[in-house]
C-alpha cells in the first residue's frame, strides 16, 4: 500500500478547505433568500480554473484564459449588483478562489499578461464589497479591501518569488546541459584529434621518406612520383580538421570577448574546397556578391563541404562534378552534382551515419531556406540543392 506524502496530504487539505468555503457562500447566498445561480457560475468557473489536473489541461486552456474568465465573470457580477441595485452576499469561498487564480497569474503567465490578468483578478476581489454594501468608501467595505489588498500583496509576493525560483531552476538546468555538451564536444575533439594526429604524423613521415635519398647500405626505394601530392593533400585535410576542431570547441568554451564565434566557412572558401577535392576535380562556377550575410555564406560553405564529403563517401567512381553558386533575386542558390553511380572504394566504416544531411538540413531551414537532395533527373548521377534568403528575411535560430 502506497504512503501519502506531506506535500499530497497538504494538497487534499487545500482543495478540501477550497471546497468547504465555496459550499458556504452558496449556503449562505441560498439561506438569505438570494438566486444561487451568480455565485454558483463564478465559483464553479474559478475551481474548474484551480483544481484542472495539468496532466488532463487541453492545451487551449492557456494561465491566461484559466485566469481571466473567472476573474471577468466575478467582476460582471458584481457591476451587474451594483447597476441593477441588488444585495447579494460575497463570501471567502470566492475571496479565495480569486487569490488562488492571482497566484497562478503572476506564476505562469506570460510577462505581460501576468501584470493584467494579476491586476484583474485583484480588481475582481476589491469590487467584491460592492454588492453587499454598495459602495467602497464605508468604513466596513474600506476595512474589508484594506485585508484584501494586504492578502493580494502576500499572494503577489509568494507568487513573484516562486516564478523568480522557476526561471533559476531553468537557468540552471539549461547551464548543466550546455556544460554536459560541452564535455561531450571536449571529449570528442580529444578523441578525434587523437587519431587525426596519428594520421598526421604518419603522413609526413611518409613524405619524409619519399623525399629521403637511398644510401647504399640502405634498403629504401624512392616513392612513386605521384605519391607525394598525395600525401601532401592527407597532410593539409588533416591540419585542416584538427584547426576546424579547435575553432569549433573553442567558441563553444566562450573563450574570450575577442573570439571569433562567427560560422566558420565563407563563399571564398569554397574555391579552396574545390581546389583540395582532386579526384575529380569540380568545375566551380561563382556568381555572387561576397557582402551577404556571414550565416548564409557558412550554409552555403556546408552545403558544398558536405556534398563533395558524400561524393567521396558514395560515389568514389564520379568522373564530373559540377558545382555552382548564383545569387538572384534576393537567393542564394548552391548546386553540387555529379555522375557517379555508388561506386566507392571505401570502408563501411567510413561511410557515416547519414546525420550529415540531417544537420544540414536543420542549418539551411533554420535560415529560413530549402533543401532538396536526390537523384539527377534524365541522368545518372546525385544532385544537393540549397536555396537560401538573402534579403534580411531569414530567420535566426
């Protein structure tokens, strides 16, 4: 058998109390010969409002309706009281219900509807004397909004203080999930560089090699030809990866107020990236200004890096790729095609996961613009296709 806890047992007695108290306003208002009816929809309204199960709350039963219908029913009837010159009784039942409803304002809603649903509902509770006594300016109906207003400071008070609790607990718990990444993120440049430094160093003591003239006494054959570019290109990827490494974790640390934590890639450096893919070689076509946005010259910059990675990947036997970059009305359009037909050489390992166009996807969307990745039409071969905005239209993630 499950044991209630203090905070359940806490709760129960609340909603009991709350229960009691509203039962006692429609007892009285039944009792001195008034229609049970007013209090009975402002009462009935306000609890539905209090007591809704979050987990049951359909989803357009936002603080703010949840607040403001309550709190304009009560002040509906107490302008009708007053205008019609009727004595009705208001009893803490209501009271009550109405500072529930205030906490839960200034708790939950958003900024500026806080201030207005919270100012409705402490309106609704002072205009409550009116329908009994008609006017606010007697001594028992001052007396009265003087405890409603001390009791509308502590609620307001309890409720600011719980959603200032709120907003740290979030702050908190955003922080530890940047650090947790950014651990991850550390751990995987370790990792990573770790073994694109063997390739690294291993690489250049192959060029060595190569370039070591044999001795006679030594058993080492010159290299082919051809072998040194070669290397000298593995040499320059693997610089490259470890510098791009660094860079990346060091805008994710915030190293400094100088860093440079701008996207890294540009249209410039597309050439390079074309002039580094040898086999085959892209025919690159630039038609575009290089003052447009740094974010969409970075997706672009992807966009290109990710499709000759994937050629390589998947379609090692490509004999063309094309490449083209336009700018025109107000887009930026990034075409990478190629002829190969799957033909690849490389390892299962080394294939990737396919997350890399899912990431890229997630980049060019976030700036508002589209992908589309498929076969090429009437012909063999791939085709990526990114259209970005460039007019000031995109959006920032």
């Amino acid at each position: 058998m499950r044991t209630a806890s203090p905070r359940g047992c806490a709760r129960g007695a609340a909603v009991g109390v709350l229960l009691v108290l509203s039962v006692v306003d429609l007892e009285v208002a039944s009792e001195e010969g008034y229609s049970v009816w007013p209090p009975a929809a402002v009462l009935v309204t306000g609890l539905a409002a209090v007591l809704w199960p979050p987990h049951r709350r359909p989803a357009w039963l936002t603080p703010q309706r949840r607040t403001a219908v309550p709190a304009l029913l009560s002040v509906l009837y107490s302008v009708m009281t007053y205008v019609l010159d009727e004595e009705t009784p208001f009893g803490p039942g209501e009271a009550v219900v109405l500072l529930c409803l205030l906490h839960v304002a200034v708790r939950h809603c958003p900024p500026r509807w806080a201030v207005a649903c919270g100012a409705l509902n402490a309106g609704a509770l002072l205009l409550s004397p009116v329908r009994y006594f008609h006017t606010l300016w007697t001594v028992d109906a001052a007396a009265l909004d003087l405890a409603a207003v001390i009791l509308i400071g502590l609620t307001a008070g309890a409720a600011a203080y719980r959603r200032s609790l709120d907003y740290r607990r979030n702050v908190t718990i955003a922080d530890t999930r940047r650090e947790e990444r950014l651990a991850i993120a550390a751990d995987l440049h370790d990792f990573v560089a770790h073994h694109v430094t063997g390739i690294l160093v291993q690489t250049q003591m192959a060029r060595m090699m190569a370039t070591t003239a044999p001795t006679p006494t030594s058993t080492t054959t010159s290299m082919p030809p051809g072998l040194d570019p070669v290397l000298a290109g593995i040499e320059r990827a693997a610089t490259e990866a470890l510098a791009s490494m660094r860079r990346t974790v060091g805008v994710l640390r915030e190293a400094g107020p100088d860093a440079d934590r701008r996207p890294v890639g540009d249209l410039a450096g597309i050439a390079d990236l074309t002039e580094a893919f040898t086999t085959p070689s892209p025919t690159l076509t630039v038609d575009a200004p290089d003052d447009l946005p740094h974010e969409v010259q970075a997706a672009a910059f992807r966009v290109v890096q990710e499709s000759l990675t994937n050629v390589r990947r998947h379609a090692a036997d490509a004999t063309t790729v094309t490449v083209a970059v336009r700018h025109d009305a107000g887009r930026l359009d990034v075409t990478v095609t190629d002829d190969g037909r799957g033909g690849t050489q490389l390892p299962a390992e080394a294939h990737g996961g396919g997350f890399g166009l899912v990431g890229l996807t997630e980049r060019v969307t976030a700036l508002g613009g589209t992908l589309d990745t498929g076969p090429r039409p009437a012909s063999p071969g791939w085709r990526v296709r990114a259209s970005l905005p460039t007019n000031g239209r995109a959006r920032r993630g």
